[in-house]
C-alpha cells in the first residue's frame, strides 16, 4: 500500500490530524491497535479548551459538539470547608472551556471518517517503523499470518504513551523528562445527576476530588488514591463515602449517589519526550507527552500539536515550503512546557503529598490564599485553563 502520510495511532490525536489532511486532498492511512469498540470504551478526557473545539469545527466534526457539549464560563475551587469560583470568562478576558466527553468527540471523528471513506485499519498488531531518516520511509504490521507494508512520505507517531513511535527513535537522539506523582486518580462515570453545574476541584487533607460531568445525567467524580490500590479495593459505597468527607459538607449533601457505570484508576505522571520530530517521523499528543489530569490538558496539548503538523504538512504539499515541519519540534514544544508547567502546579496545589513536611503545606495554603487574594493570580490560572494561544 501507499500513501502521503501515515498516521500510527487511531485516538483523538491521529483522527483529527487524518481528517484535516483529507479535507485538503492529503491522503493518509490511520493504523490502530485496537478495536474501535474499545477506543470508544475508553472514559478520559472531558473538558475541552476552545482552540481544540475550534480544531474540531475545522474539522468538519463540531456540530453535535456544539448541540450538546456545555459552555462552562468557570469552576469552583473547594478548600478550608468552602467554594471558591474562578471566573474562567472574566479573568481570561472573555474565554471558556467546552464539557464534552473525549468519548463522544472519538465517536464524531470515526463517523467523519467513515463519511470520507477514511482509511482507518484496527486490530493491527507488531506496528514497525522502518528507514526514518529516508525520503521513502515505511512501516509494516501484522493482519493475521500476512505482513503489510505502506509506503509514505511521513509516519506520524500519534499512538499515545504505551506506543511503538517514540520507542522507534534512537535512545542517543531522544532525551525523556519524567516524573512520576506517588498517587493515582481513582474515577467513576455514574448515571445521576452532577452535584455542581460547574466543575469542583476540591483540596482536602484526606486527598484531592474533583466533580466533573458530561451530561446533565451523567457525572464523572474522581478522587486522589495511592498507587498501591487498585479498582477492586473500591467498591461503589466507598468510593461515595470517601468523596463526600473531601467536599464541603453544603456540597456533599446535594451528592446524588448510583451504581457506577464505568471505574478506572489513572496514575499521575508528567513526561516530555524531546525533540518531537526523528527523520520524517513527527511525534504528536500523548506519544511525546504526558500531563498529570489535574489541569485538563492532555487532549488540548495534543490539540496544538496537530494544528502545528496540520499547517506544516499542508505547505509542504499545498505550497511547497516546509518552514512549518522544520520549525515543528521547537513550536509544539514551547507550548507543551507550559502545559507541563501548569498542570504540575495544579497538581501540586490541590494533591495531599505523602512525604510532604510541614513547610510544603504552608507554602501549599498559602498559594491557595495568594490565588484567591489577587486578580492576577486568578488571571494567570484562568488564560493557562482556557489554553494559551496556539
Ligand atoms: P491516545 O488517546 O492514547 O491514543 C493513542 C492510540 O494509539 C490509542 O487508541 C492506542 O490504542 C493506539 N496505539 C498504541 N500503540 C499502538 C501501536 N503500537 N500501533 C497502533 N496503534 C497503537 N485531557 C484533557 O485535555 N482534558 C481532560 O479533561 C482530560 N482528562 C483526563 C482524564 C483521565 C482520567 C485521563 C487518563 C486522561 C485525561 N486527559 C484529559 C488526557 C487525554 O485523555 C489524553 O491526552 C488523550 O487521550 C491523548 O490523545 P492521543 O490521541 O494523543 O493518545
Ligand atoms: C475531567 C478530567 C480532568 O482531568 C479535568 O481536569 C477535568 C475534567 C473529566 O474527566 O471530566
């Protein structure tokens, strides 16, 4: 087989990167792993910065995005028994963020993919990247006893963290940054009514919980755990029972409680893989970086990594000038370590750390006092929630 660009990797990130380049007559080939059914039972992300419901409008995929996600204009912050709310809107200068399940945007771009006669391949297995540093690379994978070959002009490695992409760039040319956070996030998708209109991001000595949603019936709630606990050490009525001593007693009383329709535990960690581009492999999304969830910036870092490739692969083919794929790496990074930066200090805010000493958490109560006591604090947190600019 043969194409302009092929795309590893069928989450948000290589979906949207395949559709943009079709609508402008580039063609590529999405390999995914797995089933489409199980990408799409995968619960993630569900607050999307307006830049990336700007991509998917692009994209020709933002019409049930817009009938159904929800326009938040702010959330609240819980800590020391009450509700603080940051008025994303008013400190952003006018900005917002979309509720909408990565569920549900995954499912929008498979179907305008299908509309198109996209080349999406799942259930592929042993994805191997060859002769990157070439004009001509290619890449292989196994369909039962056959091997494929596709040849291309491009590999985009958008195949998440656990992918072959980046394990495919040689350990001299790449440099990792890691840090791993000593605590997962234990979530829970239940049919009942959310307890807030806004998300609650809550601090608490216990450890952090956050209230967020995707429907008017549907609530997403998470809350802090040690990374030694796994998801059957929870049954439902603990879960609700530890969420609500993390809220605000006016909060947890108004928490309406069901059977759980989906539980998964998430570990936290913040990882840069750099640079972002080997030979004509480009790096994209959760492939090159990770950010701890606390901030809502995983999908949306991915979002800008896309933009750049998109407009980059669209002057090489369209204008002939491949300023835009030359500059990728050192652009999409600049814009990554801000991600990087705010998700930790979000994280480090509102998490109870295990070895923290005494000195740690008044520094901790008292950046959550700056925040509240100063319109540019606030303004610093609404601009990096909303999403710099790409
Ligand atoms: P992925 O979604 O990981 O997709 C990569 C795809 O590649 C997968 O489908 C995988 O099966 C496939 N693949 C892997 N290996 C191979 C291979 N060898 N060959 C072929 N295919 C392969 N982000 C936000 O912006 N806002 C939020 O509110 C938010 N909340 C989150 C909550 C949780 C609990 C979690 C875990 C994450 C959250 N994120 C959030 C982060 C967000 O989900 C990710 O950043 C996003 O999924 C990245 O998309 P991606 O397409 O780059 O990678
Ligand atoms: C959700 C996840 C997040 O990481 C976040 O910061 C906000 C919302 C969610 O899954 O709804």
């Amino acid at each position: 087989m043969k194409t302009q660009v092929c795309i590893i990797g069928g989450g948000p990130s290589g979906l949207m990167l395949s559709q943009l380049l079709h609508l402008k007559g580039i063609d590529t080939i999405v390999l995914e792993r797995q089933s489409r059914e199980y990408v799409l039972g995968r619960i993630r992300a569900g607050v999307l910065e307006h830049g990336f419901a700007e991509l998917m409008r692009e994209a020709q995929c933002g019409e049930r995005m817009d009938r159904e996600g929800e326009i938040h204009d702010g959330f609240y912050i819980a800590h020391d028994g009450k509700l603080d709310r940051v008025d994303l809107k008013k400190y952003s200068g006018g900005s917002s963020v979309v509720v909408y399940g990565q569920t549900e945007l995954t499912r929008d771009l498979y179907e305008a993919r299908d509309k198109m006669d996209g080349k999406v391949i799942h259930n592929v297995e042993d994805v191997t990247l060859h002769d990157l540093k070439s004009d001509a690379p290619w890449v292989t994978y196994r369909d039962g006893d056959e091997i494929v070959r596709i040849d291309c002009d491009f590999v985009i490695g958008a195949d998440g963290f656990h992918g072959v992409s980046r394990k495919s760039i040689p350990k001299d040319v790449l440099t990792e940054h890691e840090k791993v956070y000593p605590f997962g996030w234990l979530g829970v998708l239940s049919r009942t009514k959310p307890v807030s209109p806004e998300l609650i991001y809550a601090r608490n000595d216990r450890g952090f919980a956050l209230c967020s949603l995707r429907s008017q019936v549907l609530s997403r709630y998470y809350i802090q755990v040690p990374l030694t606990d796994s998801v059957e050490d929870w049954s439902d009525e603990a879960f609700w029972d530890e969420l609500k001593q993390r809220l605000p007693d006016e909060v947890s009383a108004k928490l309406e409680t069901g059977p759980s329709i989906e539980k998964s535990i998430a570990p936290l960690r913040s990882f840069v893989a750099e640079p972002m581009r080997y030979g004509n492999l480009f790096l994209a999304g959760d492939a090159a970086h990770i950010v701890p969830p606390t901030g809502a910036r995983g999908l949306n870092s991915a979002a800008s990594d896309i933009y750049y490739l998109y407009h980059g692969m669209v002057d090489h083919y369209l204008n002939g000038d491949d300023a835009g794929l030359e500059g990728y790496s050192a652009k999409a990074l600049a814009r990554v370590w801000k991600a990087q930066r705010f998700s930790w200090w979000m994280t480090t805010l509102l998490h109870t750390f295990p070895e923290s000493i005494t000195y740690d958490q008044r520094l901790q109560e008292t950046d959550m006092e700056y925040l509240f006591s100063s319109e540019k604090a606030l303004g610093s947190l609404a601009e990096n929630y909303v999403g710099l600019p790409f």
